[in-house]
C-alpha cells in the first residue's frame, strides 16, 4: 500500500529559519518512504482550487538549504478560514494529491487556520504546526522563544546600535520602530540588547487603550531630561503594537488603514513613525527645545536573515519533530521543545477561550528581565520634578516655566516612577 504524501506549507511573514524546518521536515518523511510536497505562497492559490503550485520536494533541492534565508516555498497570509468553499478546496485539494500529512509553518493566524483546516478535514488529513513568528509572541511553555526571534533580534540590536552611534556623533534622536504586532518583545529584546535610551512597549500602559499624548510625552520627557544633561541624542525603540494600543481617535490615520486577510492593519501603509515623529516634533516646539528627531523602521531587513546557529539548530529539532509526531499517528497539534525534550501541545490547548482563536503571549512587565530592562532606561520621572536642580536644568534647556513643565509631564512621570520603583525578589536556593 502506497504511504500518503505530506504536505508543508508556510504562512505569515517570513522569518529566519523557515528554510530549516522545512528541510528537516522533508528529510525526515522522505527517509521513511514518503513523498513530500511544498505547497508555494501559503494557502493563496491552494485554497482557489489551484494545484499548480505544489511541487514534490526531493533531497537534492532541500539538503544545505537550512542556513538560508527566506524561504523557497515563498509565504503570504492569505486566510482560508474566512470562506467555507476556500477550506474545502483546500482539503480537497490536498486529498486530490494524496496528501495525508499537512505541516504547516506560520504564527498564531497560520496556527489558526491549520487547526480549522484539520476540523474540516475531519481526521482524513493528520496536521501538525510549527510555530514561527519574529515577535516571539506564540504561548510556548518555559517562555521558549520562537524560532527566528534570536535572529531577529542579534540582527535589530546590530542596527541600532549603528543607529546610537550616528545620533551620539551627529546630536540627534532616532527614533526606531520595531516588528510587533501586538506584543513588545522584539523591540524590548532589541531595546535590552543594544543599549538603547528607551524603549515603549504596549504591556507597560497595561489594560485598554492609551492616549498618543501619553506615548509622546514618554519620549519628549527622556529627550529633554538628556538635553539638560548636554546630551542632545538617543534612541527610543517602539513596538509597531503601540499603532492599535493607543486610543483610536488619536491616530484619524487608523480608521481608514488597509488590513489584511486576518484583519491586521498593514503597517507598511501605515507609516507609524512618521505619525510618531510629527508629534514629537510639534510637542517640543511647544517647549521651545531644540532637537532634531528622525524615524527609523527596522523589520523587512530582519525577516530573511540567514539564522543564526541557535535557530539552525532549533529549527532542525523542530522540523524533525512535527514530522516524527504526525508519521507515528499524531494530529491537531503543535511542536515545541521544552527543556532537552520535544512536546507536542494540542491545538485545543492553544485556544483563547473570548477570541476562539490562538493565544497571545506578552510581555511580563512584572518579570525581572522587564524590570531590571527599566532600570537602564531614561526616564523623566517624579524625583526628577521634585529636585530643584533638575528642575532648573529643564527649564533652561525650554521655553517654559518649572510649572508649565511639572504640570505638562505629571502623568508620565508618575508612570516612569511607578515602573522604575519595583524592587526585585531573589530566591536563594
């Protein structure tokens, strides 16, 4: 009896490391006697019917590939989930190729979509997911990393460290925004890594929305608490997440931004610095300081890095993995590595309870790797309003009285102080 082909298919944007997990996955089936198909560009043409592009995959077009970037299966987000004809044709279509195994490669909205297509399915196809994602915000246990999050990382801090070095020789500030849909650990991971004067998360502002006044004022105030200490530059590094974080008449640009198949909002299109920008601009007019700011957006150059060993390795485990757990007779489930074993999670187990779909990891403002991250940030805080000397030096640096200032940045002082003021537990063993 012929055994039944596996199929992988990767969606979402690309990440360092997809190439990897693809090769593991099909050496590891095509060893045990099984064909392996690459289903190219996501779920876009697969679910119109169209199976031109699904190519079988041999060893001699996926050996050596693990330490490239992109991928060579290529990606998109297409969403088959939003239209009951586009998951039957998608399951039909794989069953039409004699596929039995699906694989697939993406973050929460490709988890997602494996898991209804596995429902649709109904256990006539066995489907296994790897997660993927360089915002590092997939719930794996052990506060595991994603795959291609380190590369991400190593890569954004490369960049804005060359960043704190222009602005230190030129006396300006960048200010960097970084990928990060809705949770903040690439640019805090980047913020932590390089040095960088701040960096603003959407966790720190916790539940709800908050004001882009807020936001502003946050970098305003560590902009002119440096200046007063001549030190006219640095870098703040921003979570493109604060985008949908701060209060949706804030931004008139958000009402009409273009999202994406899964809803998201397209933030090329965007352009969230340049908003971010203007209002910083025109808050230190306001005060009269003089300091030149330029936006930087860092993520197209992360995303198709060639991995780091640690997601060469990772990667080749996790490939491994999926393809191991599916041929043995596992299904609805995702592949992780915890400790030195590797665990498949249930897709049932991954599931928001309000949203009916993945879950989300944030960041841990409480953990020590957030407070200690604070620690090393400049902020303007109370202490800062309550020093006279300090005081006096702001003052000098604007246009403005000591009472125009105090008042103006109460609010994000007494956040600045709230957040700095935690004191750390150790735990001795």
């Amino acid at each position: 009896m012929e055994k039944k082909a596996l199929a992988i298919v990767v969606g979402g944007g690309p990440a360092p490391g997809i190439n990897g997990v693809i090769s593991s996955v099909a050496i590891n089936a095509i060893n045990r006697g099984h064909r392996v198909l690459g289903v190219h560009k996501g779920f876009r043409n697969i679910m119109k019917g169209d199976r031109r592009n699904v190519d079988e995959l041999n060893l001699a077009n996926v050996s050596w590939i693990h330490a490239r970037g992109g991928s060579i299966l290529g990606t998109s987000r297409a969403n088959p989930t939003k239209d009951p004809e586009h998951l039957r044709n998608v399951v039909e279509s794989l069953k039409a190729l004699g596929v039995g195994y699906l694989v697939s490669i993406g973050g929460d909205d490709t988890a997602h979509s494996a898991r209804i297509v596995a429902e649709v399915a109904g256990g006539e196809i066995a489907v296994g997911h790897v997660p993927k994602t360089i915002d590092n915000d997939l719930p794996l246990p052990g506060f595991d990393s994603t795959f291609g999050y380190q590369t991400a990382r190593a890569a954004g801090t490369e960049i804005v460290e060359t960043l704190m070095e222009d602005a230190k020789t030129t006396s300006r500030w960048y200010l960097v925004i970084a990928m990060g849909r809705k949770a903040g650990h690439l640019a805090l991971g980047i913020g932590i890594s390089s040095g960088a004067t701040m960096t603003i998360i959407p966790e720190e502002f916790g539940p709800g929305n908050v004001s882009l006044s807020m936001v502003v004022d946050t970098i305003v105030g560590s902009m002119i608490k440096r200046l007063a200490e001549d030190k006219p530059y640095g870098v703040v590094v921003l979570a493109e997440g604060l985008a949908e974080k701060v209060t949706p008449d804030s931004i008139p640009e958000l009402a009409n931004a273009e999202r994406d198949p899964h809803g998201h909002i397209r933030y090329r299109d965007l352009d969230f610095g340049h908003l971010i920008k203007m209002a910083v601009k025109a808050r230190l007019a306001h005060f009269g300081a003089d300091i030149a700011v330029i936006d930087k957006d860092v993520g197209y150059e992360l995303r198709c890095r060639p991995p780091i060993p640690f997601d060469r390795e990772y990667t080749r485990e996790l490939g491994f993995g999926i393809a191991d757990f599916l041929l043995r007779g596992g299904s609805n489930a995702m592949i992780s590595r915890q400790g030195d074993r590797l665990v498949a999670i249930p897709f049932t187990d991954l599931i928001d309870a309000k949203t009916g779909k993945t879950q989300v990891r944030y960041v841990d403002v409480h953990s020590s790797v957030y407070r200690v991250a604070r620690k090393y940030m400049m902020h303007l805080t109370e202490e800062d309003l309550a020093d006279p000397n300090k005081l006096d030096g702001l003052v000098r640096v604007t246009k403005v009285s000591s009472d125009v200032l105090k008042t103006a940045f109460a609010k994000v002082a007494r956040h600045a102080s709230r957040n700095l003021g935690d004191s750390l537990e150790f735990v001795t063993s």
